[in-house]
C-alpha cells in the first residue's frame, strides 16, 4: 500500500470518526455549532491572563488529528494577524486530558468563541476555515477587520506578447497549432471553426447543449488528399504516438486508410468505433472526454475518475461530494503534486510549496474569466509558475492556493456543477 493511500484511509477515518475523544460526559448545555446568547454555564472561562478585555477563541485539537493539523495554519495566521484584537489559544487535549472536561468537548477540533467578558459566545466542530472564522466573529458583533494587507500574489492580466498567428491556424477549444493533415472543422451560424484534431472537435462537440447538435455539420481533412470530408463518412486509422497520445488520421475511402495502416501500422475504425474509443474516458467534474496521458488522475471513495484539467480535478469534491486524492503534475517539471482533501478543504498538499495558476482574462467591465480548461496548471513552487508564465508570453491569469482554487469549486451549486464547462468558452459562438 502507497503512502498517498495510506493518507487517504486515515482521512476518511477521521472524517467518518468525527475525531471523538474519549474524554469525560460533555456538559448537556455546551451545544456543539450553536450560537448562544451567553454562556450556560455557571463558570465565566477568563481570558488568557496575557491578553485582557479581547475576544477570545479557543481551538481544542492534537497535533496527530487530521483536521487539528489542517486548522494550526490558520490559527497561527489569525494570532498573527490579529495581535492585540483577538486572543488565540490552542489546547492539546491529548497532553492536557483535563482540558476536555473543563470545556465540556468531546469531540475534536472544537473551537469556542468567547466575548471580551469571558462569555462563551458560540462553538464549532471540526475543520473552519480563517475566512469562516471570520465571518462567525462578525456575527457576533466582532469585526475584527481584513487583517493586514500581504503582498499580492503573482498575476498577469495584459499578455506579454501578441498571437500573431492567423486565427485559422489556431485550434479554437485548445489554441494550439492546427497542422493540415489533420485539421477538423465545424460549421456553426457564426461561420467556421476550425480545430487541430478530431480529438478537439469532439471536446467541444461534448460541451454543446444544443438538441439539435450534429455531426453532420463536422468535416476532417483526408490525409492522402489534404480535402475535406464528412467526419461520419470518413474511415480512420488510430494508433498511439510516442507519448502514448492517441494518434488520428483521416481518409476519404477505407482502401486508403487499409494502404496506410500497411506502411504505418494502427487500426483502421470507422466513425461510429472512432466516437467510441475517443469518449470513453471522461471528466469526473465536467464529463467531457480526455485522454489518460493528459488527464489528472482523481480517486474518490476508492474509485479512480479523472479530472480533464487540474481545477476539474479538485471539482470531482465538489461533484461528488467526496473526500478525494489528486495525483497532478507540474506543468513545467513534470514533477508529482499529490493533494487530499477533507470536508471541502485541502487536507494535505505535498510538496507544501504547491500553487496553482488559473488562467483567465478580464472583460471590459473588470469581470474575471476563465480562460478554458487548457490554461489552467498546479506548480510546485511560486517559482516554477513564474518561469511557466514567461515561458508562455500569451498566458494570462494569476497564482491563486490549491484551497483557493478547491473552494471556487465547493461554492457552485448542483445545477452550476451540472453545467460546469457547457454553454461557456468551450462552445462556439
């Protein structure tokens, strides 16, 4: 067993689990996740002697609990932040056992929020996030403000260099080079679209919504005779390239196709065996198809899916409601960026230096887009996006964090999720 599975059993343990401790009755009048208007107990739990006449709040946890370890961050950013507005304490109940009886928990983590008084305002269980936390203050009257302003984070909105290329030549759902040999084009109302492959015409034929969507509107061009024909009358010769990417050709007649399977090697399909082979893998998030080579692996509940992008691969949490493991790479080395998750949040992140780039763009009303599912990428470090971003002088978008870019997706709701990647950029207007 790998140690990245061995993580995600003792995630979903402490997620199932609920981190109970077996610590002494908790008192029946300390409700968990309960705002209260004062405390119910006899007993005012004073603030820390260090800090007077401040809100106080009091995380009780373990450093050997999952989301104990994924709440000590924030705790520590919070204290920082907030240095002399708010108190911040945690208590490592496993080395202080008196601890839990004394705050009536049972359960950990729990966070207890009292007012400058004393007064035990309201409780939470589990993981919270800072901006959570955040909020619940300001719910209670507490406004402890943004904290104080960190250095933006790596963007760049205006492209270091123009596209010059003729905007025929540009594959429309990936914007890569559109070679002749194995151009794809889609009649639409708004005229013709081109694409490099097959491959992407399919993508974007799978975003579409349209009952009345066709593949008679498709054409491809024939290998041998650089024309073009109906993509459902075309016969196919399918094989892999070095990558393990599958490779497509085209031709008008089968006795063509049948004449370069004998100089090349493959296998000649028709379109209705092409259509087949080419989506029968797909998004967990987005359900469009992708190939495994270029594909995100995701495990959710012991299930292996894939995610057709790095952010739809965080998405599969969202889709599913699951817990998950993402297996990516960095888009400049290469390297493995492993990441789990735990209740919406990201649990675990290796290497901790990770970051992720969301590619997008502003409209002329400041709006920010996405950029389509081809420009979006996770790093290792800072660092690497930046030498990615040089690397690529058409890129737009800016460095966001991995629980970011996770809680972009859990905000969306089912019916969002259900149009995730339709009717968007994907979708030729």
């Amino acid at each position: 067993m790998n140690t990245i599975t061995k993580t995600l059993i003792v995630l979903l343990l402490a997620a199932a689990v609920a981190v109970t401790l077996a610590l002494k009755q908790r008192p029946a009048n300390a409700p968990s996740d309960q705002p209260l208007a004062a405390s119910t107990s006899s007993e005012v739990v004073p603030s820390s002697p260090a800090v007077a006449a401040i809100p106080r709040l009091v995380d009780l946890g373990a450093d050997t609990c999952v989301p104990c370890k994924m709440m000590a961050p924030i705790l520590a950013a919070l204290k920082t932040d907030f240095a002399g507005k708010l108190d911040v304490e945690f208590i490592d109940v496993w080395k202080n056992p008196d601890a839990g009886a004394t705050y009536g928990v049972d359960v950990i983590p729990t966070q207890i929020f009292y007012s400058a008084s004393g007064e035990e305002l309201r409780r939470h269980t589990g993981f919270i996030g800072r901006e959570d936390i955040l909020a619940a203050w300001k719910e209670l009257g507490v406004d402890l403000g943004p904290g104080p302003e960190k250095a933006p984070a790596f963007s760049r909105w205006t492209p270091a260099a123009a596209d010059d290329r003729p905007r025929e030549s540009i594959c429309y759902l990936c914007d890569g080079d559109i070679y002749p040999e194995t151009r794809a084009v889609m009649k639409t109302p708004a005229g013709d679209v081109n694409f490099c492959s097959v491959h992407c015409y399919l993508i974007t034929f799978a975003s579409m919504t349209e009952a009345d969507k066709r593949h008679e509107n498709a054409s491809v061009t024939d290998a041998s005779t650089g024309e073009l024909v109906p993509v459902m009358s075309a016969t196919y010769l399918h094989g892999l390239d070095a990558s393990g990417r599958p490779s497509i050709r085209a031709f008008a007649t089968e006795a063509s196709a049948r004449q370069a399977a004998g100089q090349a090697g493959g296998n000649v399909v028709a379109w209705a065996q092409l259509e087949t082979l080419e989506t029968a893998m797909r998004c967990g998030f987005c359900d469009r198809p992708v190939y495994a080579v270029d594909a995100t692996v995701v495990r959710a509940a012991g299930i292996q899916t894939w995610g057709c992008c790095v952010m739809c691969a965080l998405g599969v949490a969202a889709r599913s409601g699951q817990d998950i493991e993402v297996e990516a790479r960095d888009a400049l080395s290469g390297d493995t960026i492993q990441v789990t998750t735990l209740g919406g949040h990201v649990a675990t992140l290796e290497p901790e230096t990770a970051v992720a780039w969301a590619g997008a763009f502003k409209d002329e009303a400041g709006n920010i887009k996405s950029t389509g599912c081809f420009k979006q990428a996770f790093f290792t470090s800072v660092e690497n996006l930046q030498a990615w971003v040089e690397a690529h002088p058409t890129a737009t978008g800016r460095q966001v964090s991995l629980e970011e870019a996770l809680a972009e997706k859990m905000k969306l709701s089912p019916e969002q999720i259900s149009k995730a990647c339709k009717i968007g950029e994907c979708t030729p207007k």
